[in-house]
C-alpha cells in the first residue's frame, strides 16, 4: 500500500464536544502554507479539469474516530 500524502496547511479536527450527530469534524485551511506546498512537493499532486488546475483528496475515517483528508495520488497507468 502506497504512503499517505497529507497537503501541507489542510488539518482536520473531530467534531467539539457537544456537537450536533451530522457535524463530522472541521477543517482548516492555512493558505500561505498551502500555496507554499504547492510550490514544491505538492505540485506533482495537481490535475487538471477543464483547463483548471486541481487537487483530489480522499476523506477517510481516521483510527481515533475523526476525519482525514489526504492526497488521491492514484495515476492511471500509460498503455
């Protein structure tokens, strides 16, 4: 199984205490350290869509019960 890829400047958090059942967790976006990893490593991660670039990211259930957000690095294999 590949490693997981976490985008510098995206953190996820599990719902505050007393939090309504729907409310699944929070995320923060931190823009200057996002665009920062974009300038490096992060730009091998960009797709493109309609001429736009774009980042996929995959939310998953973390082990301590909250969410994840981490990077689809899934590539189709070139025939």
């Amino acid at each position: 199984m590949a490693t997981k890829v976490f985008a510098k400047g995206i953190s996820t958090f599990k719902p505050r205490e007393g939090a309504p059942d729907f409310v699944l967790g929070q995320i923060i976006i931190n823009v200057n350290k996002l665009n920062e990893w974009f300038q490096g490593e992060g730009n091998q991660y960009l797709t493109t869509y309609k001429d736009e670039p774009q980042l996929k990211l995959d939310v998953t259930t973390a082990k301590d019960g909250g969410i994840t957000i981490a990077v689809n690095t899934y590539k189709k294999e070139s025939n």
